[in-house]
C-alpha cells in the first residue's frame, strides 16, 4: 500500500487497516456506486482488441477480464460513525499463452490503444518466460458458451440502501449493546459488487454481476474490580446475498438452547448484539475449563473455520504440489495418498464437497474467472480422499481433463489462479437435531463461533479455540465455561466424527478475505455444515500458565 494510501485509510475502523486488500480501487461519491458501468456491447468490443491483438502476436490462447469492482464499507464505534468507505477500481487483465507459457498484464486504461499496449507486454511477457519454462502449459478443454449472463439472486441490492439506514442500524446494535451491559462495541458492514467481464479465444463472452455482504461487530464487558475484560464476537456469516440478509427474519431463525440464537440465510444484528453483551458479562464470570478429553459439539458458525483449515487448504492442488510452499506451506494430503483411492480422511459419516454453485455462498458465481461453468465435486467420500481442487492448466497432472471450475483474481489487475471453492460437510441423512445430539453427550463441550487457531504448514496439527462454550453433563447444558480450545490433527480429528445433525440445521460460515498467492489476493469463500459431533477430542486450559 502507496504511503498517501495508508494516512488516507489510517480512520478506518478496527480491523479495516489489517486488510488493506479489501480497499482495492478510489474513493468515489457513493451516487457513483450506482452508475450503470460500461455498455457489455462496449465490453466485447474492447474484449476483442485484446484477444486479435494476441492472435496477431502469435498467443495460442488469450484470456481478457473487464471488472468494475465496488466496495461500501461502514465503521461505528458506540454512538459515534468512524468512517464510510465507498470505492471502485475499473480496467482490465489479459492473460496470454505464448510459446508454451503464460503471459500476463493490466491497465485501468481500457482504450483501445491502451489496450493493445497491454497485450502487447503480455505477450512479450510470456515469450521472455519462455527461455526459462521447463515444459508447456496444458490446458483442459472447455466449451464455449458464446454470450451468457450470471447474476447473484438478490433482493435488495446494497448500493441502493441510503447510508443513513446502515448507519441507523449499526449505530442500534451499539446501543443495544452498550444499554445490556457491554462496556465497549464496535461495528462494521461490508458489502461488495462484482461486475466482471470474461471473453476468451476458446470463444466465450461472459458477463457477471456477483454480491457479497458481512455485517459484524465485537462486543466487551469489562470487571474493573478484578481488572479483567471479555469479547463476543457476531454469530453473523459473511454471505452471497444482497441487503436482504439484514431483515433478520424470524421465519430463518433456528432452534438453539436457551439463551442461544441461530441464524441461516438471514441476520438480526441488533438481536444478536443484545445477546452479546449479556453473554460477554456471563463469560467474565464463567467456569474455567477442566483439561482432559470431551465430546465436542460443534455448530457450523465454528466448524465452518476447522473444514476451512484442515480440509479447504490441504486439498487445495498447487499447495499439494508445492506452488504454496513459500508463502502458507505444503499438504499433508499428497498425490501418493490420493492414488492409493483408500486414504483415510475420516470417519464414513464424513462427506465432504466443493460446490461454487451454492445459493447464498460467498463463492457462487456462474462461471470462473477462466471461463470455465462452475460445479459441484466431491473432495472426500465415506471418509476417503477422492479428488482436489484444481483449475485448467492443472488438472492435467492428476489425470483428469476438465477443469473444477475454481479460478479466481481478486480483481482485473491481479493474474486469476486456484483458489478455494465453497467447501462443505454434508449434513447426517437422517433426522437428529442439535437437542437430540446434546441428549447423546455425558461429558462434552458445545462450541459456537469462531476463535483463535493455530496450524502447521502441512496443515495436520491444530489447535482451535472458539466464541463461546457451554460445558455439557448427562445430556444437559449446565453452564458456560472459558479458557477452551481443543487440539487434535486432522486425520485422528476427522475420524473421530461420531454424528451430524440433518440438513434442518444446515448453515453457512464464511471467510470474506482469505489471503494466499505471491503477490497476495484474499478471496471470500463460504463453508456449510450441519451441527456435528467429535468424539474424545483432547481440550486444553488456555487460562492457565505452567
């Protein structure tokens, strides 16, 4: 980030600045979030200056990806607004392949003569790459859709809800918050659109309008006589819908234990922002946890991060292959283990899925960012490892000839490569509810939301803390406990998978900015789960030293 960038977002409210890839792009008015954007007929055409220029060049294969990248980001703390951020970022990538190897550049100046000078370095690019490419880029066939359209399915597009009554909102979750005990809240709505343009020699044209938003806070009580302070943390998801998810519908709202609040497909942040303030002054006072083992009962707000960590990323082929290794590390789940087709993940209730088609997932989209149709695979079946996650030029190295349809760049400036699909825990196929499994457990801990982790760079050995925990006895709640995290490796972990509840609890976690790559990108990313059941996990005591 340019130094004038980071005075100018150094107002931002807590955790804005720790993501200074979000704030892609140039303040604009926010009247200028609703302009209609380039014409898709103009798009076309500038797409094609781009794929004839490469042709003429002698590429084999071009790519161009026009994007109109909008982002509305709003802070408060208490009773006070911190900062509204509204900004867009416009112009276009073109990835080449010349002699065999990938070539690529960008410019925000999406002319035809700057257009063509872009290509033109792309493929100088790829033809200097080329004295050093060891061997060729392979691509998996994929077939031209002509002209098509995709359109995340909202209802209420943010863009289009005044400032004032997400401030309003924010600003009454606060003082929800503050009036039930918290000492101190802040509070941040993220909302993002997408309008990406994709065309491709392989004769594809496709136009995207794709929608994310994430609403959360952080709740503190503070003891001043003992001189100690608690967080809670938003039960909320980041999601692939639009204003809508902030009706907090009561028709959306799950059956949890008393006290406890569920939420799918819609969110009720002053509800949620009450509960937590409560629930963080209960938490001062709470009982710290015994070490030892437990059955762990672990709803999807927090196992969506556990599937994210030790399933998302290990299964992810450019880290298997090492691509990784630099930046965030290897996979314990090498090919060898994946040719023996009886890998052990898991236990057999484990299924787990990559799906970019999901409704309401961060990662939803109708097509990758290489033109590819997005689908639904499995990565692990009956608790073994069966597929990875792998783009066009990949695929080819496991053996199969068609992409999963799981390419993405951050933005038209940055080169598109693998990144993580929705990943999933399929919900148990018959019916048992989070009661019923509380009713199976005589010494356990349910877990709710996410907290602090550690894991090694195979992604294998973990430690996972959470929100809040609810110490279980005899198939009964009876009280909160602290000072919780548990650790396990993934294998043992995974098989020690005893029971899910069915697809009446099914909900969604979200990561909304999820870093990998060199330079990094972040990428949002949803997971889904139903609440499940981890027999003899080992728990440790966080609050106590040796």
């Amino acid at each position: 980030m340019k130094r004038r960038n980071f005075v100018q977002y150094a107002g931002l409210g807590t955790g804005a600045i720790l993501m200074p890839s979000m704030l892609l792009g140039n303040n604009i008015p926010v009247e200028m979030l609703l302009e209609p954007g380039m014409d898709v007929v103009l798009k076309k055409k500038m797409a094609d200056v781009a794929l004839n220029t490469a042709k003429s060049l002698g590429a084999s294969y071009a790519d161009a990806r026009i994007g109109r990248y909008l982002n509305q980001y709003v802070f408060t703390r208490e009773e006070k607004v911190q900062n509204v951020v509204n900004t867009e970022s416009f112009g276009i990538g073109i990835r080449v392949i010349a002699n065999g190897t990938w070539g690529f550049s960008s410019t925000n100046d999406v002319t035809e003569d700057g257009i063509k000078k872009a290509t033109e370095q792309a493929v100088a690019i790829a033809k200097a790459n080329s004295k050093i490419q060891k061997e060729p880029v392979v691509l998996a066939p994929v077939q031209s859709y002509g002209e098509v359209s995709w359109k995340t399915p909202i209802k209420k597009d943010f863009k289009e809800v005044p400032i004032s009554e997400k401030v309003d909102l924010l600003l009454s979750a606060n003082a929800a918050a503050t009036s039930n005990g918290a000492s101190f809240v802040n509070s941040a709505l993220f909302m993002v659109n997408e309008q990406k343009y994709f065309a491709s020699t392989d004769g594809s044209y496709i136009d995207q309008d794709v929608h994310r938003i994430w609403p959360t806070f952080s709740v503190t009580a503070v003891d001043r006589q003992a001189g100690k302070f608690k967080t809670r943390e938003a039960m909320s998801a980041p999601m692939g819908m639009g204003y809508e998810y902030m009706d907090g519908l009561e028709s959306e709202k799950l059956s949890g234990p008393e006290g406890i609040k569920l939420y799918r497909n819609s969110y009720d942040i002053v509800e949620d922002a009450t509960l937590a303030a409560k629930q963080a002054q209960q938490k001062l006072t709470a009982k710290s946890v015994e070490a030892g083992k437990y059955d762990l009962v672990l709803e999807p707000n927090h196992l969506g991060l556990t599937i994210h960590e030790s399933v998302g990323h290990p299964l992810e082929l450019d880290r298997v292959l090492g691509y990784e290794a630099n930046y965030a590390g290897t996979s314990f789940a090498t090919l060898d283990k994946w040719e023996s087709k009886n890998f052990n993940y898991g236990s057999d209730l484990v299924n787990i899925v990559a799906d970019k088609t999901q409704v309401g997932s961060l990662g939803a989209v109708g097509y990758d960012d290489e033109g590819v149709k997005t689908k639904k695979w499995d990565l692990i079946r009956n608790g073994t490892l069966v597929n990875y996650q792998a783009i066009r030029d990949q695929v080819h190295m496991i053996d199969q000839n068609e992409s999963h349809g799981c390419c993405y760049a951050q933005s038209w400036e940055d080169v598109q490569f693998q990144r993580m699909p929705n990943v999933s825990l399929e919900p148990g196929k018959e019916k048992y509810s989070l009661q019923d499994m509380i009713k199976d457990v005589e010494k356990g801990i349910y877990i709710l939301g996410r907290g602090s982790y550690s894991i090694d760079q195979q992604r294998y050995n973990f430690q996972f803390g959470g929100t809040l925990f609810y110490e279980i006895k005899n198939g009964e709640i009876v009280g909160m406990l602290e000072d919780v995290a548990y650790q396990s490796n993934t294998q043992e972990f995974w098989n020690s998978c005893a029971k899910i509840c069915d697809k009446d609890d099914y909900r969604l976690f979200g990561s909304f900015f999820d870093g990998k790559g060199q330079p990094s990108q972040v990428s949002a990313v949803s997971h889904g789960s139903s609440t499940t059941r981890f027999n003899g996990i080992n728990v440790i005591n966080t609050g106590r030293t040796i």
